[in-house]
C-alpha cells in the first residue's frame, strides 16, 4: 500500500461513519484488556455508488460497512486515518508500521472509472489532400490523392449548440497537405463517440477537384476548428450538440484533476491504430520531462508527462485520466523503441491553453484567434533542486529555486522593477497567487492571463521578500502562440 493512496483507490466521503469504525475498532489494541485486533479491511462488493468494506479480526470474526462515493462529505485517505488514530491512543506506531499491522487492502479494479470517461471520449478523422508517391520497381507512380489520418479526442464543454473537443493540434494539421487542400488544416474533420463507431469509406463519386469522395457514416458528426497552438499541441473542436445527442445522450464533459503526481494510475483512452476506442493503463512515471516534436516544419520542445501506458499511432489527442477518472493530460507522443515510455501534454497546459483558445474564441473579436501570451521579458536559471514530500497528502514534487539571470529593458519584467539575481516567488494575477516552484511554472501561469488583467511578481532580494505594483496587461502586450 502507498502512502498516502486512497483507500482501494476509492473516494471515503462518510468522512464522520470512517472515523467511527475505526475509534470502536482499534481500541481492541488500544485497550490492555484484550489482545484481538483487526487483520485487514478489504473491498468485498461494489454496486453502483455503493461500495461494502469487510473487517476482520484476529479472533476470525468480521464485519462490515458500506461507503457511498461521490454523495455528500469529503475525500479520507489512509493518511488520515493513522493520524486519527494516533491522536486517540497516543500511539507511537510509524506509518509503516501501521500499514502493516492493520491494513490489507488491495486495489480496487478501475472498471467503473473506465467507464465513466468512455462518455466523454471520441475518435476523430481529419481528411486532407496530399501527394502520395508509390513505388513498385522498377516504375514509380506520383498521384494526389485523399489523405485521412485517424486520432483520438475527448469532451471539453457541452453548450445548447455546440459541444467543444479537445485534441492534439497535430491530429488536424499536416504540413504535407496540397495546396488545394485550402491550408494545412483538415479539410474534414468527423468524430465518433464511443459504441457509435464507423470507418470511412471510399465511394464512386469525386468532388469539384477530382478527389474521391468518402462516406463518413451516420454515426460519423462533422466538426469545425475553432482554434490551436501548434507550440502547445492543442486545438480545440466543435460539433453540433443535437446531432451528437441524437446518437447519445448521455455523453459527458471530461472533469479535469486539480494535479497529478508520480506513481499515480494513468488511465489511456484513444483509437489505437485506428482499431476502435480502447483503454490503456499504467502510471506517471515521470511529472515533467522535455520532448522534442516536429509538427509544422520545426522542432520544438514539448513539456510533457512520462507514462507507461501503452499508447499507439492512433492515440494522439486521447484523455489521460487518473483512478478517479479525472483528466491529468492529453497523449500525445510515444518512444517507438521503448512501448513504456510514452508522453501526455500536461493538465496545466491542456487546461490553460484550452481555456485560453476559448476565451478568444469568444471575445467579439474578429482579430483575436487561437491562443495568447506574454513576453514576461526575464530569463530564469534554477537551482536547489531537490524532491519535497508532503507527509499529510502523501505525495510530493520536485522544487527549486527560480532565479533571474536577465531581464530585456522595456518590458514587463523591466517596468516592474525585477532585477537579475531576485528570486521569483509567485504571480499575482488579478486576486490569484500562482507559486512558482519550477521554471516551467512561469510559463504556465502566463496562460492563465487576459487583456485587463492586473498582475504583479512576488520576489526575494538579498533575503528580503517584496511584491513588485500591478501591471494592467493590454491586447498589445500579447503574442498569438499558434
């Protein structure tokens, strides 16, 4: 058992009815008048929100008590339960030994989670034009022909008219595409919910420019691009909500985890090879790790979560979510030599660009589009890196110190009064404090700001901290991140 890890993986929300159990049942060796004691606490039935733990003790007698999830109260973890413990025996047992001694729970199986995202998740089509050149020697044949490459998406947001997907901005881009494809976006993008899926299929027709025209299906919901950042992999959909409803109506907007750690299950659903929507799962094996990736013509790094979940060409823009079905990222890369070591665009990223796509998608403004950002105008170097673990939540992160090594004369960071070698404690957007524990963090917390916005920089010089005025961010200080 993990520290720290929830109960079977599950939610304890009759926080009160826990507690309970377990001041009644441990005084048996909290008590020097009898020797029995619990021997494990085990899930024995789930059915519906219903979940029924069985104790037993070392006498041989059980008994048992039921927990409902997601109803009214709030999360228990096992942490929780041995500090509870302690404070009602006075006892010295580390929390090791306390695992040992009283708990044998196994993992629940995520069955039930599972199938909770597969509302939210889809395959997608993106069809476009392209020069395909075929060889079969000693002839070589050069040929425009239709293009489709299949991926994987899941549900953002659900309106009256428009139900909004999430994808991987290589997914409906291709730098291949022909001219007359109309630009290296899609010409046609067609997604598919899960139990409602269909292939394309060529038909005897052809269009005004001579491509042969493919039969996407009555399942199949044409979708339109409503924006993307190629440097942060993600573009955003939309398709009719009546048209999708029409083939399910109890499709489901994805709920998005507040963080992520190492070692926590990471939970893949995409279209693998084009072989239909399917699930994956293993665990974050990395929280952050740089990757290269080339999308439109040029390299760039790609923040990104190592996983070992398997995931294939096909993937690519599918939910990544943790044991409680939540969304921790969007999958987006793999290692063809290594199946275990894969990549997902992080949930600060997906989250913040997505955010950031919609709200100028919105604004009125027929000259904003895609996603913004700030030049701060300050260099960082870090150093003081070390693992910080959290004792009460179990988990821990990777910190350092964020220090300004430069800083270009006229902007932001400059007309704040940031100096090289302060240290950079947290952002203030608006009322907002965003810590900044790694670099990356900076960049982050940049998405999260709008024109109008107030912001201000926490900082440390010569051991002394200070917060720098507000700066009120106009259109001008933004720069389109396509």
């Amino acid at each position: 058992m993990k520290q720290g890890r929830k109960i079977a993986v599950k939610n304890f929300v009759i926080y009160g009815l826990l507690l309970l159990i377990f001041s009644c049942c441990l005084v048996f060796t909290g008590c020097g008048t009898t020797t029995n004691y619990i021997v494990s606490i085990q899930q024995t039935n789930s059915e519906n929100n219903v979940d029924t733990y069985t104790i037993t003790y070392s006498d041989g007698t059980t008994s048992t008590f039921t927990v409902t999830n997601g109803k009214d109260g709030q999360d228990v973890s096992i942490m929780d339960i041995y500090e509870n413990y302690k404070e009602i025996y006075g006892s010295e047992l580390t929390y090791a030994e306390f695992l040992e001694k009283y708990l044998n729970i196994e993992q629940a199986d995520n069955s039930l989670v599972i199938n909770k995202c597969l509302q939210s998740s889809l395959k997608i089509y993106s069809e476009f034009t392209q020069t395909v050149t075929t060889s079969i020697w000693p002839y070589q044949t050069v040929s425009n022909q239709v293009a489709i490459y299949s991926g994987s998406g899941v549900i953002y947001k659900i309106d009256e008219d428009y139900t909004y997907i999430i994808t991987n901005y290589h997914v409906i881009y291709n730098s291949n595409a022909n001219a007359d494809n109309g630009s290296n976006f899609a010409r046609k993008v067609y997604v598919y919910l899960y139990g409602s899926e269909f292939e394309p299929v060529a038909t005897s027709e052809t269009d005004n420019l001579g491509y042969t025209v493919y039969n996407y299906g009555t399942y199949g919901v044409k979708c339109e691009l409503v924006g993307g950042s190629v440097e942060n992999d993600i573009a955003v959909l939309k398709a009719s909500t009546t048209d999708l409803k029409a083939i399910n109506s109890e499709i489901k907007e994805v709920t998005f985890a507040e963080d992520y750690y190492v070692g926590q299950t990471a939970i893949a659903i995409g279209n693998p090879e084009d072989e239909g929507i399917s699930v994956t799962e293993g665990i974050v094996s990395v929280d952050n790790e740089y990757i290269n990736l080339e999308i439109d013509g040029t390299v760039r790094q790609h923040r990104s979560i190592r996983i070992d979940t398997a995931i294939y060409n096909g993937s690519s823009g599918g939910g990544l979510f943790n044991a409680k079905g939540e969304l921790i990222g969007i999958t987006n890369a793999g290692d063809e030599e290594d199946q275990n070591v894969n990549y997902a665009i992080p949930l600060q990223i997906v989250k913040g660009t997505v955010e950031n796509i919609m709200y100028y998608y919105n604004d009125n403004n027929e000259d904003t589009q895609n996603a913004y950002k700030i030049v701060l105008g300050v260099t960082v170097q870090t150093s003081n890196s070390k693992y910080v673990y959290d004792a009460n939540s179990g988990y821990g992160k990777i910190c350092e110190t964020v220090t300004v090594s430069d800083i270009t004369s006229g902007s932001i960071a400059d007309t704040l009064g940031l100096e090289i070698n302060d240290v950079i404690k947290s952002i203030y957007i608006n009322t907002t404090e965003y810590a900044i524990n790694q670099d990356f963090d900076i960049s982050d917390a940049i998405l999260q700001i709008r024109p109008n916005d107030n912001i201000s920089i926490k900082y440390t010089r010569n051991d002394v901290e200070a917060t720098t005025e507000n700066y009120t961010i106009s259109l001008d200080d933004l720069v389109n991140i396509k």
